[in-house]
C-alpha cells in the first residue's frame, strides 16, 4: 500500500512538472523595450536620470508616417516612454522636481516639442491628457549623415550639464539637461 501511494505522488508530481515546462512565452517584440541611464556606465548606482523605451523600426517606411508631423507621439512604440529623475533638474529650461514622467514629442520639420507628462502607464498617446503636462520644451532638429533603423535615445555629457538625444533616421534632436 504504501508503494502505491508512494508511485501516486511520483505520477501527480510529474504530470504537474510537466505541465510547468510546457510554459509556453512569448517571441520578441518587434520593438524591443530598451533603457538609457546617465551616467550609463552599470556600475555607477547614483543614476541622475533613466528612460525606459520602446525601440520601433523604420523597416522601409518613412518616418513622418510613424511619427507624424504637428501630432503627440509617444516617442517610441508600445507604450509612452517613463523617465526617471533622480534629483531635481533643469529639462530644456524648465525646473523639473525629481520623479517620474511619461515622455512625448510633437515632431515638426525645424523643431520638436518635447512634453513630461505626469501621467504614467499610458500606451501610445491615446490617452494623453495636455492638462497633466509638467512641461513642454521646443528643441531644433538637426540632420546627421548617418541614418539610424531603429528609434534610439542617449545621453551625451557636456559641459554644463548633459543632452539627451532622440534620433531615428537621419533626423537629431537634443534636450539639455543639467543637475
């Protein structure tokens, strides 16, 4: 009797681990999240800012289409990107508090309104909501020689301070940000 019950749990546990390992995931996301940090080295823990952001791909369209002219865009794909700062900022001329804010943009041909919005979790820009804006700051457009498949953010150190770039296609625009 006692070896029957003893094969019992050896049957039940396996049928339920087999049932685990047939954990079916997901594929990778056409627009892979990705994260930019200043300072962006790993190993530095006293961040001063950090972007959480979707990496949409031009894949033969053109970049007006994905990021219309004149429109809110949630800067990226899938959901509005999440900055983080760490201690309170200057963004683009405007004194941010330290906290965390959903990114959006207003692309335009000469400049690009960038906006912090207090209003997080949001997907796309459906549901923005101009009232929760923190700020808005216009930035020029720069064109590089080099065009960029992917939509990418940095920072770069400068000497006051630092620039978080955007960049997607041939198109750059920076905000500076000093601590």
């Amino acid at each position: 009797m006692k070896n029957i019950l003893t094969l019992s749990f050896i049957a039940l546990a396996m049928i339920f681990t087999t049932n685990t390992q047939a954990q079916e995931f997901s594929g990778m996301d056409k627009s892979p999240l990705d994260i930019a940090s200043f300072p962006s080295s790993y190993r530095v823990s006293d961040k001063a800012v950090r972007i959480t952001y979707s990496r949409p791909q031009l894949k033969g369209r053109a970049m007006a289409d994905l990021a219309p002219e004149g429109q809110v865009w949630r800067t990226g794909a899938n959901e509005a990107p999440e900055i983080v700062f760490y201690k309170d900022v200057n963004f683009g001329g405007k004194n941010i508090p330290a906290g965390t804010y959903s990114l959006f943009t207003i692309p335009g041909r000469s400049e690009w309104t960038v906006i912090l919005n207090k209003n997080l979790n949001q997907w796309g820009a459906y549901s923005y909501d101009e009232g929760a804006d923190v700020a808005r700051v216009s930035v020029p457009v720069n064109d590089d020689a080099e065009s960029l498949e992917a939509f990418s953010i940095a920072f770069k150190e400068v000497a006051d301070g630092v620039h978080m770039i955007m960049g997607w296609d041939k198109t750059r625009v920076a905000v500076p940000i000093t601590m």
